[in-house]
C-alpha cells in the first residue's frame, strides 16, 4: 500500500473514488515499534527515520514516581500517605518486571501491587500506611516466563 505513494510518482489510486491523487505534497508519518520487520524497500522510500530510545529504568522510576503512581491512588481514592513505593522497589519493577520500551508494564505491576495491597487490608494481613519494597514487588509480582515468584497475597474484585 505505501510502494506507490511514496514512490517516485507520488500517486496514490482510490478504489472507491476511482482516481489518482497527486500526494507529492504529503508528509508521511509511520511509526514501528520494531523496525526490523519493515522491508527495505519501504524504509528506502521514507526521507527520514528518528530513532527513539526506549526509556532507562531511571526514567521508568520518575514516572512512576511522579505520574503513574499518584494517578492509580487519586482514581482509587487512597490518599498519597497509604501506600508508598521504595525507590529499590521501583527499580527492581522497571528492571526485572518490566519488558517494553515504554511504560505500561510499570503501570500494569504498579496497579497489582497496590491491588495487593488493598486486598491485605480488607483481610486484615498489611498494615495502613504501608510501604512497598523490593520484597514485597518480588514476593508478588510474575516474571516474565509468568511463574509466580515468591508467595503471592491474592486479590479478588
């Protein structure tokens, strides 16, 4: 689909029209989370390719810190004092929980773990205010070929 268009006519055909369109003065955005699966004789046709970094686990950690997990309390209305994250746990998620470039790995273990222990409140086994350190992230949380690590504090909804 994209061979014409960005070839050297810069003509893109509409079925459903039934005609040519001149798109010489389009710019083509494409994005790809792994370039690698794009043939080269698509990636020739592109003028530029920008490579973003994925983010470092440092990076993971101040987003967590400062967005994700402010977020996940504020829309469960638990007070910011309830439930706090060691910086050791946040790295041990982002470096050994955590497989894509971005953040959604982080948010989906940060939610567990507070699901966690939310559920250890309501059975009476965690203490409020309670901390989450490294311990607690490995005694709960999956890795990554999904064998349970640890004992688990089970959690229903």
């Amino acid at each position: 689909a994209l061979i014409k268009p960005l070839g050297p006519t810069k003509q893109f055909y509409d079925e459903y029209v039934g005609t040519d369109y001149d798109v010489s003065s389009t710019v083509w955005i494409a994005t790809a989370n792994d370039i690698s699966k794009i043939p080269d004789y698509i990636q020739n046709r592109f003028d530029k390719i920008i490579y973003i970094s994925d983010y470092s686990v440092e990076e993971k950690v101040a987003i967590a810190k400062h967005y994700t997990i402010p977020a996940i309390l504020d829309d469960n209305g638990i007070e910011k004092d309830c439930i706090t994250f060691t910086d050791k746990a946040l790295r041990t998620i982002a470096s050994e929980y955590c497989f894509d470039a971005g953040v959604r790995d982080m948010k989906g273990n940060v939610e567990d773990l507070i699901c966690k222990v939310v559920s250890g409140w309501s059975r009476k086994i965690l203490g409020n205010p309670f901390e989450i350190d490294e311990n607690f992230v490995k005694d709960n949380l999956v890795c990554s070929q999904g064998v349970k690590k640890g004992r688990r504090i089970g959690f229903t909804a």
